[in-house]
C-alpha cells in the first residue's frame, strides 16, 4: 500500500510540471490561432501569452512587486527571445504586444499612431469619459489637442502658474516646518492636488478638496484595477467617484456659464475656447477633460517633487550648485521673492536638474495603444488587431547603451550632448506627447528654487530602497526632518 502511494506521488511529481507546461502551450496556441495565420506578411513577435486568463501577470508583479527589479521584465525576454525589440504577451486582461526599443517605440508612438494604425488604448474610457482628450482618436482628438495646447501654452496659463504654485509651496513648506518630520510622498501629493485645483478651476475650499482628492485616489485606483463592475470592486467604486467628481465640475461650468463669471484659469479657457468653425466645447466634453487633466498632471508630478528631496539630500554637491544658482537668482528677483518667467529663463543648471530628476523618477513605465486596422505589420512582425501595444519606455531611460552610470543622478548630462532620438521618451512622443509637459517641468523648477533658497531637510532613511507599485517611489515615502535653512 505504501509503495503505491510512493508510486503515485512519483508519477504526480513527473506529470504535474508537464501538464502546467502542456496547459501554457495551449493556450498560447489558442490566441495565435485567434490572431490568425502569419500569411498576411508577418510573423508574431516571439513570446508567450503565459497561463490562462492571468497570462503573465505573475511575472509582472514578480519584477515590479517582489523582486523590485522591474527592468528584468523586458531583459528576461531579451536573453530568451533575443533583442527583437518587440515580444508577445498577455498582460491585464488583454492579449498583448510589448515594444521595447527606441526606434520602434517612436515608430509606435509616432508616425504610426498619427496615421491611424494605433489607437488609444486606455484600460477604460468609461472612468475617463468617452470625449476625453485620452479616450478620443483621430481628427476628433486634433480638435480637442488644439484647445489644450492653447490653454496649455497661453500666457494668461503661464502667468497663472507662476502666481498660483509659488505662494502655495511657500506656505507648504512653512507648514512641513511647523510639522518638523514629513512623509514627502504624501505631502507632495497633497499639495500638487491643491495647486493643480486652484490652477485649473480655481477651487480653494478645504473641504471641498480634501473631499475631492479621496474621490481622485477612488478613480485612480479602479484605473489600475480589473474591469469588473460589481459592487465591492474598485471599479465600482471609482465609477461612483467619476460620477460626484463630474457632478461638482458640471456644476461649477454651469454656474458659470449662468452668472456669465470670468476666472483666470484652464477650465475658463476651455469654456470659452473655439475651433476653427467657431464651435465651444459641450459641457461634457469640457468637464472630461478637466477630470483627466488633473488625473493626468497631479501624481506624475507630485512623483518628481518626491525625487527631488530624496535625491538631492544624497547627492549634496548637486544641491551646493543648485543653492549657488537660487542665489544668484534670488539677488536679481524683483521685491516680492517671486519668480517671473525671466528669471526662469536665466536658469541653466535648475533645468537640468529638473530634467535628471524627471529622468530618474521615470514615472510612466510603458504606454498603452490598441491595434486599430487589419493586416498590420511592423519591423517584420505582426500586430493582430484589436491587441493592446504596451510601449515599454521606462527600461530605455535607465540603459547603459543611452545614459552613462544611468542610476546615478547627474543633472551635468543635459550639457550639450542631447539624448539619441527615442531614449528620452518620459513625456511620450509624436501626436499624444504630454502637453503637460511645459507645466509639470515649470511647476519642478519653482519647487526647487524656493524649496533650495529658505529650507533644509534630511532623509531618515537614506537606504530605504525603492518600491515600484504603483509609481517608482522610496519604500518609507521619503520620510524626512524638515526645517528653515539658518
Ligand atoms: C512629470 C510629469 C508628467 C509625466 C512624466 C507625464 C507623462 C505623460 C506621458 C508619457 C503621456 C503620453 C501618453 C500617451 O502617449 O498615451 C502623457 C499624456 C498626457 N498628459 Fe502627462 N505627464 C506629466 C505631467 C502632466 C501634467 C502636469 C498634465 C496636466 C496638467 C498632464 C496631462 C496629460 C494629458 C491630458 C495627456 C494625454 C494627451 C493625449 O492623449 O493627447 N501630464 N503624459
């Protein structure tokens, strides 16, 4: 009896592994049978679609939750599969096509996407609203990128920003001051949210913040989660959250819009702006999108602020030259303390830092498209359609072949070499290219002048180490002692 229990445990030890394998094997059958046959010109990008339903979820998390080492995801397929630049997979959900090399990535991002090959591939356009700037293709989404950029790059945007950020950080850091030990990722979290409002839609209240930002954390959290929409998920949730968050926005446009009231902000701007056919936005449209631009320019930044005090306490020398810099600066700014656009202008070694910083924090990992057309071919390879496209751009940004010593932190590389075009792709590329970029890096600039000028923190864990879910930020958040330079 024993002996055929022996027998069996055996068999079961010999057969289990083959079985999982046999199970992986099919199911990577089953989607290239789903994705047709490689006689339309292409070949599939060498891969494997992983375990049924979860795909390769678990590797994922392996590299960006367990081992902290998300670099690995693309470099284990690189020494498997070779460096095609491009692999297969099924990741969150979808069968998936993963690129990874500069050249392609542009491509992609690029030409490919203008022409209509790439569609935006959002998880869900159902928590972002359809007639998002994220959620729309095509012409539609020209139309509605006019009215951003012009928002966006207006000087009545620039001066608002200026005005906006600066007292508001100032206050921040009195208040970290009256705190005396911080926890910087939630302190730069907080206060990125508010200056984000009041520049976008001039909301001041506190509680009317605070209860808006629970309800953003609600909505972001359903982003990064299944689309399951049963009470009890965080899908659900975040579609209760979308809802009051527009439901507050639609109140405020219609207000507005009633008492004919003008305020210096992006969502006047968006309310009052005009195609070329002399035709507004509808209300729904200009509500969407004030959601997603504060989805979309709050916790990225927020991120680099975080960095900053984190790296710049590690690396005092490139805070001494930063200081010399505030300084000089600060002996020209006119009496109130404020920076004018001139000033900023006059800056060379702040930008760079800024830049280096935005680097390191490499706070977008990859990039999602969609196939959109039939029959679409690549570098040789076959993109099926209706696949996602995650567009890998975090691993290039800390490569030895495009940044020498890439983790260390050396603003000193912005001097004159500029990166390899694709290898400096923080803020995407070609139609969909962030156009909060200008804000994100002006709104790091002035946190680093003022923060620089008056303040002095220290880390009390310098070696905490790094966590990568859902952004790259320092495991204990950057907790610090904070005070008023001498
Ligand atoms: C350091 C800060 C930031 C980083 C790293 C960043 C990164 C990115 C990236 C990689 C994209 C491209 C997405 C794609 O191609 O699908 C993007 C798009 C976008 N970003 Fe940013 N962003 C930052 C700050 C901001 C800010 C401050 C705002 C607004 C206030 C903003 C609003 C947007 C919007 C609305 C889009 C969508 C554009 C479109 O689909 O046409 N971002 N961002």
């Amino acid at each position: 009896m024993f002996e055929m229990e022996t027998v069996l445990v055996s068999i079961a030890i010999v057969f289990f592994p083959l079985l999982l394998l046999c199970l992986r094997w099919v199911n990577d059958r089953w989607h290239l049978v789903r994705a047709g046959n490689e006689s339309d010109g292409g070949k599939m990008p060498p891969g494997s679609m992983g375990w049924p339903v979860i795909g390769e979820l678990l590797d994922f998390l392996w590299c960006f939750k367990f081992t902290r080492r998300p670099d690995d995801f693309i470099a284990k397929r690189k020494a498997r599969y070779g460096d095609t630049g491009v692999y297969r997979t099924h990741l969150f959900g979808y069968p998936t096509i993963v690129t990874s090399s500069p050249e392609l990535n542009k491509r992609v991002l690029g030409s490919l996407t203008e022409e209509g090959y790439f569609s935006t591939g959002w998880p869900s356009t159902q928590l972002l609203g359809s007639s998002a700037v994220v959620s729309v293709d095509g012409s539609a989404h020209k139309r509605l990128r006019r009215h951003l950029m012009e928002a966006f790059n207006s000087p009545k945007a620039l001066r608002a920003l200026l005005a906006t950020a600066q007292p508001m950080f100032i206050s921040t850091f009195e208040d970290w001051v009256s705190k005396k030990r911080i926890v910087a990722y939630e302190e730069t979290k907080a206060v990125m949210f508010r200056n984000i409002c009041d520049m976008l839609v001039s909301f001041k209240s506190k509680t009317l913040l605070d209860s808006m930002e629970v309800l953003y954390r609600g909505l972001m959290a359903g982003l990064r989660s299944m689309t399951i929409n049963i009470p009890g998920t965080a899908f659900h949730h975040a579609l209760k959250c979308r809802k009051k968050l527009t439901d507050i926005l639609l109140e405020e446009v219609r207000e507005r819009n009633e008492k004919g009231s003008q305020k210096q902000d992006f969502l006047q701007i968006l309310i009052d702006s005009t195609d070329e056919n002399g035709q507004k936005m509808s209300e729904t449209q200009v509500v969407e999108n004030i959601v997603s631009l504060i989805l979309g320019g709050y916790e990225s930044t927020s991120n680099v602020l975080t960095w900053a005090l984190f790296y710049l306490a590690k690396y005092p020398e490139v805070l001494e030259k930063l200081k010399h810099e505030t300084s000089l600066i600060a002996a020209k700014t006119s009496g109130d303390g404020f920076l004018t656009m001139e000033d900023i202008r006059a800056m060379e070694y702040t930008p760079k830092v800024a830049d280096e910083l935005i680097r390191l924090a490499n706070i977008s990992p990859f990039i999602f498209r969609r196939v959109a057309k039939d029959n679409v071919v690549v570098n040789g390879y076959k993109f099926p359609k209706n696949w996602k496209v995650i567009i890998w751009i975090r691993s290039i940004h800390v490569d030895s072949t495009y940044y020498q010593d890439p983790l260390a932190f050396n603003p000193d590389r912005w001097g004159e070499s500029k990166p390899k075009v694709g290898t400096y792709t923080v803020f995407g590329h070609g139609p969909r290219y962030c156009p909060g970029n200008n804000f994100a890096r002006l709104t790091v600039i002035m946190f680093l002048y003022h923060v620089c000028l008056n303040y002095r923190w220290e880390l009390l864990n310098p070696d905490s180490g790094m966590a990568f879910q859902p952004h790259p930020k320092p495991r204990d958040g950057a907790q610090m002692y904070f005070s008023r330079a001498m």
